[in-house]
C-alpha cells in the first residue's frame, strides 16, 4: 500500500517548501506580518516532516 | 470509499513493525538530544545519573534513561524562568498557550507549548478523530468550557482541520447546548464519559429523544476510562444510539492513544508519535508480554516547549493480544487506562481500582447513571458505601436488585459493600472529571 507514494520525493518536495519558508523568513523577517505568518507555515511544514520525511530514511533492513 | 481512506496517514499508521521501532529510536534520540541541549532540568537529570545523549545506541538503552513524574515537574516550576522552571526548552517568547492540569492529585502542572506544539497536537487529535470517522461532511458540537484545561481545545482544531464544520459550545449550559446540536444537525460530539450520559439525561427531561430527535452519528470521549468500560460505553450508545468512541491523553504528554471504527475492544498506539513503555509495578522491569498490567512510562517525540520523556503516568495499562481487523500497525492498549497506579488502594486488604466498581455498577440498567464510593474507616475495619440512584419504579425488585448487585460487587472486586440507594438525579453531576470514588481514610489517618 505504501508503494503508491514516493515517500522520498514527497520529501524532497516538504524540504522544497521548507527552504522557501526560511528563505521567505530570512528575507522578510524584520517585518512582523511575515516573521509570524512564516512561523506558522513553518508549523505546518514540521507536521509534514513528522508524517512523511521522517520516515523516508526508514529501511526495510 | 478505497482502503487508504480509513487512515489520516497510511504510510505510518500501517509501516511495518521493525521499521516502526527503527523510526521510534530516531526519533527518541532526536528529542533526547534536544532536551539534554535546551533544557537544563534535563541535562541535569541526565549527568547526574551518568547519562549522555551518545550512550543512546540500541532501543534496550531507553530504558537506562532516568524517568520523569509530576513531583519532578511540580518542583521545577518554583525555578525560573517563571511559571514553568527551568524545564522549558525554548526561549520564553516562543511559548504561545498556556495550559494546566487540573490539580486533583496535588499543585497543577503548568503545560508550556509553542505554536509548533500546538500544531502538534491538533495533528495527533487529527490521527484520532478520522481514525473514528470524522470527515468533512460533519458538523462537530463541542460542549466544552474552553479554558486553561487542554481537554477537547485541540479536538476543536483537529476537527478544523480534518474539514469538519465545528461549533464552540463555550459557555453554553447544558440545555442550550442540547438546543444548538438539534438546531444545527450536528452529527458529533466530544466530552467526558460522565457529561455525555448528564447530557442524554437532560435531554430526555426537556422532551428530547437523543436517539429520534438529534443527528449524533459519533461521540468522541476524553478525561475519563469510561468509554473503555464496557458497561459504560453501552449505557452511552444505548442513550444516544450511535458509536461512542474513547481516546487516551494527558496535558503533559499529549493525545497518544485511540479507538477506531473497529473496536476489537482495546485502543491503538500512536508509535509514530509516542513511545509507549510498560513497567511492573513491584519489580520495575519493563513488560513486553500482552495481558500483564503495570504503569505506563511515556515519551512524546515531536513537543518540544517542555518535553515530555520518559514519563511515569501512573496510569495502569496492558498490552492487548490481538491486533485490530483495521490494518494499523500501531500497538493495541487492552481495554484502555485500567486505573491508576495511586488510585488502586487497598481495602480490606484487597486491591480495588474503581473502575471494576463502576462496570458492575453501569452494568445493571435498572440503575442511574450515577454513583459514589466512599472508604472510611469503621474502628479498625474499612468500610465501603456504594451510593446508587435507583427510580421508584424499581421499588418493588429493589431487594432483589440490591442482592445481585452486591454478588456482582464480590465477584468482581471480592469486596463485601454498604449500599445506600438515593432517588434517581440525586447524586452530583460533573461536566469534567468525575470525583466518584473518596478515600476518607487518608484524611482520617492525617488528623
């Protein structure tokens, strides 16, 4: 059931959107409206960590 | 509707068991190290006891690392930073909710998250609530008081964020609430065990048939082990005439546990996000084996404001052996929290956990909702008064009633008991934790 994701592309893609976010943060970040709203993006990119790219360097061995 | 539907995340919630354990000692790892490197309660406790976050090698190390307890957290709070003590892992700012316990066995523990820690938690309210069938197309009632007790807030926001229409029933009394969820259709509820049976007995005194009247379709239960008794969770169906379902958490530990549409009669794990460890009460050693009870020692992986690792609950469980007909992979609890480890008392020279009172008890329908256990000293015997609420149309049984009721009582808890019947809606009602059973012997011996 597994095979039909990719697990490890799907987690290139969250890596994908986490360097965006700080990138996005780093450029930004002294303007308050995008320090908090990128903070909570950020949130939300962890939950998709622990869901996907956690398990992705998971072996069958 | 395919397989995969019945899963928030099929690729945790049915990774095989090796590689279960293999993510579990990762991620363990990852939070000691965090831990060790950001809260100096923690390092301390780790170099005291020789223990360095490198030592960590194989999944049999875990069970070196010191553990953790309430008295512990209690204690770091009269530290700085102010109110939660040096335990707390990331600079003060970051903490964005305040929550605490309710204090019942002694000063609160204050709860610290971040916004990362909160997303957390509505994410494992979310591996609960769909497990259990929450889907887009309901409208979810939360007859909750929202206040500085975590209970249903991040069942609110799981809900949200599964897609369901939710509705606060905040400050709301109960017949109001009973109002809104007919008004609205609403198809679910979450609340205590206790509240959702106060809840179908005020309905049916306003002229209210939850069953033919309201739209529940499921009731999630928190706060309490009643929705894992048996008994208990078939007077709550019979009331309502829908699914009841329990999960297990704790402010300090996070939602770790649930039942899903299944119900082989135990609660599912979640290993992904929790490790769970059974210890022995008498011999501390850790229990793999199904059916042994013993205190459960607790990790969460992923909360980081004031982590939570190897923390002893207190609360009683055992491995259940069976698995569920779902396909989830994570590990079964059999029947819930039995008790906990400093509610299990001994009476008469017998141990008694009060939830074997109450499956009898809710077991007999010709009685209310509600009773009472109270243990006082009679010279130098305990005694035991059971308080039932019992409706005058049982006048006539009620010799017989009370005579199979005490055999129940002796062949479950091999306890003889004092039985006081009081009329029905007698008894006190509690809209959260229920304070059902009351030791007075301790109060007695402290004077």
């Amino acid at each position: 059931m597994n095979d039909r994701f990719d697990v490890k592309e799907l987690s290139r893609t969250i890596g994908d959107l986490r360097a965006n976010a700080e990138r996005l943060l780093k450029a930004g970040g002294e303007m308050e409206a995008i320090k908090r709203n990128v903070t909570k993006i950020l949130a939300n990119i962890r939950m998709l960590e622990l869901n996907i790219s956690d398990v992705a360097d998971i072996t069958n061995s | 509707m395919n397989n995969n539907d019945i899963y928030w995340n099929h690729i945790l919630e049915t990774l095989p068991y090796e590689r279960l354990r293999q993510l579990q000692l990762k991620k363990f790892r990852r939070i000691v190290d965090w831990a060790y490197n950001n809260s100096p309660f923690y390092k301390k406790l780790y170099r005291d006891s020789g223990f360095e976050p490198g030592d960590l090698k194989k999944f049999e190390d875990i069970q070196k690392i010191p553990k953790t307890d309430k008295g512990m957290l209690r204690d770091v709070q009269k530290r700085p930073p102010f109110p939660y003590g040096d335990i707390l892992s990331v600079p003060i700012e970051d903490v964005t909710t305040f929550r605490q316990t309710s204090g019942t066995t002694g000063t609160p523990v204050y709860q610290a998250d971040t916004w990362q820690d909160w997303e957390w938690w509505s994410e494992c309210w979310s591996y609960i609530l769909y497990a259990q069938g929450y889907r887009d197309t309901d409208r979810v009632f939360i007859p909750f008081g929202y206040n500085i007790f975590v209970a249903f807030w991040a069942g609110h926001y799981a809900a949200e964020k599964i897609g369901c229409e939710v509705v606060p029933g905040g400050v709301l009394n109960t017949e109001a609430r009973i109002l809104k969820m007919q008004e609205l259709k609403c198809t679910a509820f979450m609340a205590t065990p206790t509240y959702v049976l106060a809840l179908a007995e005020t309905a049916t005194k306003m002229g209210i048939d939850p069953i033919k009247d309201l739209f529940i379709r499921r009731i999630t239960c928190a706060g309490e082990p009643g929705a894992s008794i048996p008994a208990t969770k078939k007077r709550i169906e019979d009331a309502w005439g829908c699914k009841v379902y329990d999960h297990i958490g704790a402010t300090e530990i996070g939602a770790w546990s649930y039942e899903c549409t299944s119900q082989p009669g135990g609660l599912h794990v979640n290993d992904a996000f929790f490790l769970v460890e059974i210890e022995d009460i008498e011999t501390g050693k850790i229990v793999d084996e199904p059916g042994k009870n013993g205190k459960m020692i607790i990790t969460a992986f992923d909360r980081l404001g004031k982590p939570c690792i190897r923390f002893d609950s207190k609360d009683v469980i055992r491995w259940a052996d069976y698995t569920c007909e779902c396909g989830r992979t994570f590990r079964m609890i059999d029947g819930g929290v039995i008790g906990r480890a400093d509610d299990i008392t001994k009476v008469k020279g017998v141990l008694l956990a009060p939830t074997a009172i109450e499956e009898v008890v809710r077991s007999f329908p010709e009685l209310g909702d509600e009773y009472e256990v109270v243990v006082s000293k009679a010279g130098d015997v305990d005694d035991i008064l059971l308080k039932i609420e019992m409706s005058s149309w049982h006048a006539e049984k009620k010799d017989l009633i009370l005579a199979r009721l005490q055999d129940q009582l002796r062949l479950k808890t091999n306890l003889g008991y004092r039985i006081e019947v009081r009329p029905l809606g007698s008894l006190p009602r509690y809209q959260v934790k229920a304070h059902r059973f009351k030791d007075l012997r301790k109060k007695e011996g402290s004077h």
